[in-house]
C-alpha cells in the first residue's frame, strides 16, 4: 500500500501581477523582439507541521514558447523537497523550475501546472512575489524580451511511454455546448465549473457520440493520465496532457463514439474535461444513454488500480507507479465493462477504516472523505448525488492498509486486538452511511484478499454476521483466494498487475452471478 500524508486544507492563493512593465523605443532598424509577458497563480494547497503542498499555474501571455524556466525566491527559508510536471533545483532561497519534456510547448494564452511539496519553519510560509518567466517578471502583461534569445533547457524528466502520442494543440473547430454534461454521459463524481467539470476520483470516464471524421477533446489537466477510446479502440493514451485540445482524425466518415477515462489518482489536484469538438463538416451527435446496470467500487490502492500495468513489482526503473497505473484496467472497470454497468470508483490508495498504511495520517481516514466530490482539493465539498446514481451494487475493499503493517509505539491502539474492534466498529457506521444514502436493496459486498496472521479476515465476517443478525441480508462477503485465483501481485508494490485484476474481475463477476439481481 501506498502512504500518503494527512493534509490540512490551507490555502494561500495570489496571482503574481506586481512591478514595472518594461518598455522599450525600437528604431526602425531594430529587429522585432518576441513579445514576453506571465501570469502566476501560487496556491499552498495544504499544510502540516513541518511541510506543505503547492500548486503553481504558470500562464504565458507572450508570444508561444517551445521551452520555459520559471524562478522565484522564498522568503521564509522554506525549500522544495519534493516535485512534478517540471525539473527543480534549488540555491539559497532561489528556486529554479525549468519545464519538463511533455509540458515545454506554451502558446499565447496557454497555461501549465506543476507542483511540489516543501518544508517551512512552522511560523511563516509567505507566498513568493518574485516570479519571472525566461528571466522577464511575471507582471500581468507583456513586454519585449530582453536582448537575445529566451533560453531552452534539457529537461531531466523521464520521457512519457513511448506508445503515448504527443497532444495536439490545434485549435478547436468550433465551440462545445454551453454545457459538457449535456454532451456526455459519466456517472463519475464530477463538479460543474463553467461549461467543463471538474474531479479528482479515479477512473471518472465520459463517453459521447460524433458524426465526421474527427473529435477533439479538450482537457485542461497537467496532473493525470488519460485513456482515448474511438468505437470501443484505444487509439491514445494521453500523459499529463496540460490545457490542449487531443484531436482524433482520419476517421471513417460516420457516426462513432468516443470515451475518456481518467487512469491516476489525484485526491489532491482536479483534472478538467471541458468538452468535444467537432472535425469540419462534423457534429457532436446526442449522448449516449445511461446505463440501467449500475455498479459501486470503493476502496484503496487495490481498488484503484495502483501500478497494476507493470510487470515487475519494483517500478523505480520503469517510469514510476503512476505511468504504470491504469483504473480504467482495475478489476472494478473490467467487472463493470463486462457488466455492460455504469460505475464508480472511489478509491484512494494507503487509506483504510481507522488506520493508514504503516499508521500514517492518524487523524483521518477513507470515512472521512468518501462523500467529498474532490477529495482533499481545497475547496471540496459534499458531492451532490444527481439522482440518477443508484447502484445495484457496491463492492467495498477496505482493511488492507489497517492491518498490513505492524503497530508503532505511540499509535493508538496497543494490541491488535484493539485495533480490530476498533475497525469493526468503525466498519458497521460505514455501512449505515451506505444505508442510508441508497437504501435498503442495495448489496453490500465486503471482500478481502489472504492476509494469514492478522484478523482481516475474522473483522469482515464479523461485521457481515452482525448486519445479517441484526436483518440486514444484503451484506454479503466475498474472499479473494489468491492461490486458487493464481495472483502474480506483479504490479508496483505488490500490487494486482493486469492478470490479477482479470482473475479478480472474474470471480466478482461469478459471485454477483449468484446474487438474486433483478437489472
């Protein structure tokens, strides 16, 4: 399992406008200089003691740049420990970021994402005012370019997959509905925002219908992984694409469908879908209808579909867990595809009942943002059931993280023993919540994998016994053999791989199989 890091919801925003423009009179022999202006958008997204989280949106409002370096300097001694979408370094208090190979290209107008996690001094954590863009200060406006031309740099990043295509960036042919949800089907937890919808869940797909020979997809995200589907083919896996538009083109002339699905996690930063467009001579035809099968996934890393794409449990040498994490091949969107079901999934890796991975983040759990519609984004909230999500089913794994590793001194719970009372307690609320929300002909599927040694097992039997006993007869159990199933747990960590999320896609197939659903 995964860890993660409890984060307060802290947030300092400013929008990096401030200093002189700086102007310049050209005679008319001088030859023209490219035009060089930014806007910064520095948000801490959480805080705890000793570290906090940001994200930085840089907007080039210049002429479009094939490369960027973006600098600043702390003013509190904090410093950059962690980072992503960019290559960091760090002298004093002077942090450097220069772009990294999939985010350099930036055109009028365009913005990009990155990200870092740092430490502070636990007593001030002032947000930098020094930006600047390829040595110019980020002001708001745009001014000439001093002498010479803007500096490229080599990024250190690891290239995407090289089965993923770079994005397009052509411009839309037309503009989308005044409303994506009004193109789209998704049952996934999504928020409105403008004419886009926002989400941070894994797995969170929309699927549309178009009539030409192309579509594009706009997408304003550098944090995730998408996959691209036309008439049920992937044709692009997409890598942190930033604000663009995909296109797909060359397409027979006809109607066909198209599905984006969100293949990484991102509790702590959305992603944004804003819309199709159509090819030239084409339309967005009327979404596809809902689907009447619907079926629930919530979980952890397991559930998620943690590094399930590798073929070696070490991922350092392979382009990381993230690359190597694809929820729209989680046995939970197999099962469901295989299904013909809507679904969710709401996962969240290293989080368990009562307890985190290795007993981190003791003051949260997953209870305490399964109803977020984004997660531990700043301004997540309570997601809003539409009314239309009522799933037959829901299928629950959790408990890994609480048992998996030995208690610490100083952790809670003393013995085990305390441990999984504690857990069954907190599992039998759970439940109720889950009651309440879909009521009493929902099935609730408890599963667990083989963890000999520890009183996983026993807690989930238990807690389905006493809801059976107290007239609950829809909470079933389901135990996941991992011998009889022939689990390699060759993915990232331990984790299912592909084959094992098939195998375990099968034998929740096979149980709902017996089940007395009336869909």
């Amino acid at each position: 399992m995964r860890p993660i890091r409890q984060k307060t919801r802290l947030v300092l925003s400013v929008v990096a406008t401030t200093g002189l423009a700086v102007t310049a009179a050209l005679t008319a022999t001088e030859p023209a200089r490219a035009a060089t202006g930014c806007r910064v958008g520095y948000t801490v997204t959480n805080q705890w003691t000793g570290g906090f989280g940001a994200s930085v949106q840089l907007s080039n409002l210049g002429d479009p740049l094939t490369s960027w370096r973006l600098t600043w300097s702390f003013g509190a001694g904090q410093t950059v420990t962690q980072w992503w979408n960019g290559t960091v370094s760090q002298s004093g208090a002077r942090v450097t970021v220069d772009n990294a190979s999939y985010n350099g290209n930036l055109g009028t107008g365009a913005s990009t994402t990155f990200g870092f996690n740092g430490s502070w001094n636990n007593s001030a954590n002032p947000v930098p005012t020094d930006f600047a863009l390829n040595g110019v200060a980020c002001t708001g406006s745009t001014s000439p370019s001093p002498g010479g031309p803007t500096p490229t740099t080599t990024p250190t990043s690891p290239a995407p997959p090289t089965t993923t295509p770079p994005p397009s960036t052509a411009p839309p042919t037309s503009a989308p509905p005044t409303s994506v949800l009004g193109q789209v089907s998704t049952a996934g937890r999504v928020r409105a925002v403008g004419n886009g919808v926002q989400y941070t869940w894994p797995g969170v797909y929309f699927e549309g219908r178009f009539r030409g020979t192309g579509v594009g997809i706009v997408l304003n995200d550098a944090n995730n992984d998408y996959v691209v589907q036309v008439d049920g083919a992937t044709v692009a896996t997409l890598v942190t694409p930033g604000q663009t538009t995909y296109w797909v083109r060359n397409l027979a002339d006809g109607a066909h469908t198209v599905r984006l699905a969100k293949r990484t996690e991102s509790p702590w930063a959305a992603g944004e879908f804003d819309g199709l467009v159509a090819a030239p001579g084409g339309a967005i035809l009327a979404k596809p209808a809902a689907r009447s099968r619907q079926l629930e996934f919530i979980g952890d890393s397991w559930t998620a579909g943690y590094g399930n794409m590798s073929t070696t449990r070490d991922c350092s040498g392979n382009a990381g867990v993230t690359r190597n994490s694809n929820a729209d091949s989680s046995f939970g969107a197999l099962t469901a595809k295989g299904l013909n079901a809507d679904y969710q999934i709401n996962a969240w890796s290293g989080l368990g009942v009562v307890r985190n991975y290795n007993g981190g983040s003791t003051d949260t759990s997953f209870r305490a943002y399964y109803d977020t519609d984004l997660q531990a984004v700043w301004n997540s909230t309570t997601w809003q059931n539409p009314g239309t999500w009522k799933p037959q089913v829901v299928v629950i794994g959790l408990g890994i993280n609480d048992f998996s590793t030995a208690l610490h001194p100083g952790e809670k719970w003393s013995t085990v023993d305390q441990l999984a009372a504690d857990y069954r307690t907190a599992y039998l609320g759970f439940l109720d919540r889950l009651r309440a929300r879909y009521g009493p002909d929902t099935y609730l599927v408890l599963t667990y994998p083989d963890m000999s040694g520890t009183p996983f097992a026993d807690s989930v039997e238990q807690v389905v016994r006493t809801r059976n006993n107290s007239g609950d007869a829809r909470v079933r159990s389901l135990h996941y053999d991992n011998t009889a199933l022939g689990l390699d747990l060759l993915g990232c960590d331990w984790h299912p791989s592909l084959h094992d999320d098939q195998a375990l896609a099968g034998a929740i197939t096979r149980f709902l199989g017996t089940l007395p659903l009336s869909w």
